[in-house]
C-alpha cells in the first residue's frame, strides 16, 4: 500500500493581479512506499563475535505474530541505511515478493564497515584451521551473527538463507564455508571470487576504469560511523578517455590516494600513499601471497550438503563474470552431492535484481520482465522451498537455468555446460577468414601506438564502473588498423556457442612485453528489422556488430600469473586466453567475427610493451610503440552445442 509521507497534495493558487479565470498550478509530492513499515518492525542491535567485536545488525521482523519465519539475510560493506529504528528502507530482501509473504530481514555492516567495530580487510582471508577466538574470517563472523540471530529473535523457523549481489554475493557464499547448522540456503549473486580475475585485474591487467573505486574500499577508518568517511576521485572531464591518456603512467595517479599531506616536504608524491587497497594493488602485480589468500574459490572444496546453494550471474556482467561460473563449477565439481544450481540470464551487473519491464544491456533488448519472471518464479522459489517448505531438493528447478542471448529464450540444462557440447576449432586465416579449416601459414601485422591506443567504447564519458559495452558494436574498432578482424561469411544454420571459449594464439612482437585481447562478435544482417527503442541515435540493428565475450591476457602471464616472463623479440609464441562461458546463438544469416587487439583503453591500463618487473612503478621512458604479428595457423576453440 502507498501513502503519502507528509503531505498529499499541495495546490498553490498563483494570481497575477488577482485576475479572475487564472488557472491554478499544481504540485504533486512523489510517493513513498510504506510497505515495509506498515508491515514490519525494525530494531538494530551489535552482535559481539567471537573475539569482541561487535558488528551492526539490522533486522526487519513481521508485525504479524501468528507463525514463525525463515531469516533471510545479506551482510555487506556497502551499508545498512538507514540507521535508527524509526528509518526504514523502501524495499528489503532478495525482491518484493519474499518480502510481502513475510521472511525476517536481516542486513549487517561487515566488519570494519560503517557501523560495525573492527579492521576491514578487502576479501579477508579465509582461516580453514582456527586454533582461538582470535583466528576471525567471514565465516566465523557469519555463523556467530546466525547463532545469535536463531537464538534470540522472535518467530523464527530456525531456518536461514542468505543473499547477496557483488561484493555481497562474496559474503553469501562465504556463509557456505564452515556453515552454521541454520543455513539451509544461500544464494551468491555476481559474487567476487578472486580480485585477480575479477572486478580490479582480468588476467593480472588492472581494470583501469576502475580506478575511482579504489577509494571505496582503501580509505580506513578509525570508528563507527553512519556517514561517508572516504572520498573518490574527480576526475575533472567527461573525457575519461582522455584523461588516462594524458595521465602517462600508472604512478602518476599516486597522488589521487594521498589523504594526508606528508609531514615532511622532502617525502615525494609516489613515495606517500595513504589508501592501503591501491598500495596493495601496486606493490603486487603478480599473484602472489596478497592476492591467492583473497581468492574464494580454491575454500569451495567442502561446503556442507545440508546447504543448498543458487548462483546467480548476467552473461554481460562487466564486474563479475568469472566469479560465479567458477563459484558453480568448483562447488559442482567438488560437491557433487549437494544440492547446486546456476542461473545465468542476459544481465549486466545484478540487473535481475530491478523491477524494470523491459530489459537491456547497453543499447541491446532481450525482452520483457525477464528480470521480474526470475524473481518471481525462481528466486523466491528457491528460498520457499529450502526455507519454508520440505527442504529436500526437489524444488521444481533445473539444474542450469540459462537465457541464449542469440535467440532470445531461456534453456534448462542437467548440467552446466550442458554434456552435448563438442569443442570446435576455427581458425585465424588470411584475408580475414574465420573458418573450421586451416588453409596455410600466414600473418597479419599491426602497429600498437601507445598514444593511440583501441578504446573499449566509442562513448565520450566518465562512468563509475563501466557496463554497456559488453553488448556494444564494435563496428569503430573494425575499421581500425591496429585490430585484426576474422569473420565466416553468414552462417547457413544457426550455431549455439554454450560454455567457454579458448582463444589459442600464436604471436609475436618486435618488443619485450604484450597485451592481447579477443572478442567475439555477432555480426547481424544488414536487412534485419530495426529495434524499436533504446538504441543510441547513431546506431543501427542493421550490421549491428554485438559484443559477445571478450577477455585480456597481459602477455607476461601467459605461463604463469605467479612468476611473469618476457617475450623474446620477434618470437613466434604461444598465448591462450580462456574466454568465460557464453551462451548465445549465432543465427542464420548472422556471421561469427573474431577480433584481435593489443590495447582496450582505459578499459585497462597500458602496457609498456617493454617487460619491467612492476608495470604499476614503470616510467615514460619504458612506454614504446611495438609491431606486433599474429599467424594464422591461431584458433579459436569454441564450446559447441548439438
């Protein structure tokens, strides 16, 4: 139910002289939605863990007493505003639906975060063997807030599940590891599961477009707090593009994350660095002992079968793609008892979670109220059934529940990647030929210009964190010279590409180091019928060149992401990227197209294409223009569906 919060209607009669048969203006105040006050009580309280400390916790209870309830609950560092029992959110739970049959709410600041007590740690490190109360992780602050929670809020069912979108989504499945006997349920949702691979680096490179997020998660703080301690960068230009570029190297961005002025005058810009992630992320370019005890990933070995786990990822998620499939794949393959589905649909980054009708990622349309059918017919089944319901896996849901981007439905699977995959080869032939066939060997050859690097969008922006282009034409980047394109010609029956796709290149280049980036591209017909809305007013269906998947390799870690190497000068080498799980149908009439490029700016940072021991600490001078080649006896392994 709505209801006006202060005052319904006010109506302001403007005369001019008091001249009669003036029309009156009126003003409408917007609505708010007062369900969740209507509904539920709201208390905040601190739980004390193990070792002390206390974290905030906010919790949503049903006004109506006559039954018990399931708890559901996210903790986050992203805050549990509004704070004060008589401030209430708008909307609470995974969606409106498990919030109007009644679940107990519960969102808590994670440790170090807002108003929790404590030292944040950026993906804090798993402890598989705690020897005291002191030994704290995730998990251990996760089962002791459940044991409170179960132990001392009233009309609960004994049961819990827990949600969570992005970094949320790292807590939820951080709930499964060590599990408290409660949980019954946990849903990760574009979970983070390896700073590496995810969100800040794509195989070691940096996320350069990124960089105002650094912030977010560096600046410490000294107390609670229910207000913004940090502060992230201006950038001073809508040419973001631009501004990287006229940035030069990674080290003259320092500055940006200096809180403090140094006491003494003499101490150099570079050499004072007050936020503690971005020192983390320059002192450590390789996967090191920072960066492997952050990944979630290899603690997925044992989670308990009594916790039924449902990820949820957006094949277009820009953040956080490689973190749910591999969350899915490790927990499937290591626990292949436990009840363990997917859910992947045509979303950029927790995009399921809105109530929009219709749904696009960037200018392209998948179709109508995908994201609400999900929330209603899926999600809210799933926690039904482990949480109110018997419990026994036999939810009604498929394994895999996945939407093929090509076709525009949705698919369901015993298995993910689906067991009627065969792998296919196509390879990078002479005069722009994509084909099952290697017909010889030949090369093509570009020039990577440093100060005119391949942008990821053809957009004039600054954003946040970027989304759109993982569906974005890439005709601008075909008609340039420093990117190799291969296409089939138009496809006489369809072709579903369904699970990962490995690019095999082989290369070479006239320098010591290299980026290679490929993307797969689905080329549409220059006769299709127009999309009606939402697309950019430069843009046509009509040889749409749609983004599929794409991914970077920083060459240095071709070998290992441990120890990087040089190419050597002029050397015919191997680089494989492992593209992440697609699943679309390249049409008939369509054409498949591959494209090959040696920079993504500044999608991510520039490499030097000299070989220095820490890009993040290289100077002007280590920055050169490089010739580099790809032969064409490199393919493209694709995950076909029969």
């Amino acid at each position: 139910m709505k209801l006006l919060y202060k005052l319904l209607l006010i109506m302001l009669l403007l005369f001019s002289g008091c001249k009669k048969g003036k029309k009156a203006e009126i003003t409408v105040i917007e609505e708010v939605d007062t369900y969740v006050q209507d509904h539920y009580n709201k208390q905040e309280v601190n739980i004390v863990m193990r070792d002390g400390i206390k974290l905030h916790t906010t919790i949503y209870s049903p006004k109506d007493k006559s039954k018990a309830y399931p708890i559901l609950m996210m903790r986050t560092p992203y805050s549990c505003k509004p704070y004060g029992d008589n401030e209430f959110k708008e909307k609470i739970g995974p969606n409106s639906h498990l919030m109007k049959e009644g679940n107990i709410i519960v969102y808590q600041d994670v440790r170090g975060r807002w108003m929790s007590e404590g030292v944040y740690d950026n993906m804090r490190a798993y402890i598989p063997n705690k020897k005291n109360e002191k030994d704290i992780d995730e998990s251990s602050d996760t089962y002791d807030t459940i044991d409170w929670l179960v132990n001392n809020v009233e009309n609960n069912n004994g049961r819990v599940g827990t949600w969570g979108i992005s970094y949320p989504g790292f807590y939820a499945t951080y709930s499964t590891i060590d599990a408290h006997p409660a949980l019954k349920a946990a849903s990760p949702q574009a979970c983070i599961g390896d700073f590496f691979f995810d969100d800040f680096h794509h195989n070691g490179a940096f996320l350069l477009s990124y960089f105002r997020a650094v912030s977010l998660f560096g600046t410490e703080k000294s107390k609670p707090t229910d207000s913004t301690w940090y502060k992230l960068p201006e950038l001073g230009t809508e040419d973001q593009y631009q501004f990287f570029l006229d940035a030069g190297p990674l080290s003259n961005l320092n500055s940006y994350f200096q809180y403090e002025k140094p006491d003494d005058n003499s101490v150099s810009k570079s050499d004072k660095i007050d936020d503690v992630f971005w020192k983390e992320i320059i002192d450590h370019p390789n996967y090191d002992s920072v960066w492997k005890p952050k990944g979630l990933i290899q603690n997925l070995k044992t989670i308990k079968s009594s916790v039924a786990t449902m990820v949820v990822g957006g094949f277009f998620d820009a953040e956080d793609l490689y973190g749910p499939l591999e969350t899915y794949k490790t927990i499937e393959k290591y626990n292949p008892n436990n009840y363990n589905t997917i859910v992947f649909g045509p979303w950029d980054h927790g995009r399921w979670a809105k109530s929009e009708e219709k749904n696009y990622v960037g200018n392209y349309f998948f179709g109508d109220s995908i994201s609400l059918r999900f929330q209603k017919d899926v999600e809210t089944k799933f926690f039904n059934h482990f949480l109110k319901g018997e419990g026994n896996g036999k939810s009604g849901l498929p394994e895999a529940y996945v939407f093929d981007s090509g076709k525009k439905t949705w698919s369901s699977f015993d298995a993910w990647p689906p067991k009627s995959i065969v792998k296919q080869k196509m390879f990078l032939n002479e005069n722009q030929e994509l084909s099952v066939s290697k017909r010889g060997i030949t090369k093509e050859v570009f020039i990577s210009d440093l100060k005119r690097p391949v942008p990821y969008s053809e957009d004039i922006k600054t954003v946040f964190t970027p989304r759109k282009y993982m569906t974005d034409d890439q005709r601008f980047t075909a008609r340039r010279p420093d990117v190799l394109v291969y296409e089939t010609d138009a496809l006489e029956e369809d072709l579903t590409l369904a699970g990962d796709i490995f690019a095999h290149l082989k290369v070479a280049t006239t320098g010591t180091d290299a980026d290679w980036i490929v993307k797969v591209i689905d080329v549409h017909p220059s006769d299709i019928e127009e999309q009606e809305e939402g697309m950019q007013d430069h843009l046509k269906l009509s040889n749409y060149h749609m983004m599929v998947r794409s991914e970077v390799m920083r060459g240095r870690f071709r070998n290992s992401f441990e120890n990087p190497e040089p190419f050597t000068p002029n050397e015919k080498t191997n680089v494989t990227i492992k593209l992440q799980d697609v699943f679309h149908t390249i049409k008939a009439g369509h054409k498949l197209q591959i494209q090959v490029q040696s920079t993504w700016f500044p999608l991510i940072d520039l490499n030097p294409q000299t070989f220095v021991p820490n890009i993040y600490k290289a100077k002007e001078a280590d920055f050169k223009n490089q010739t580099h080649t790809v032969f064409s006896d490199s393919s493209i392994e694709f995950s076909i569906l029969k």
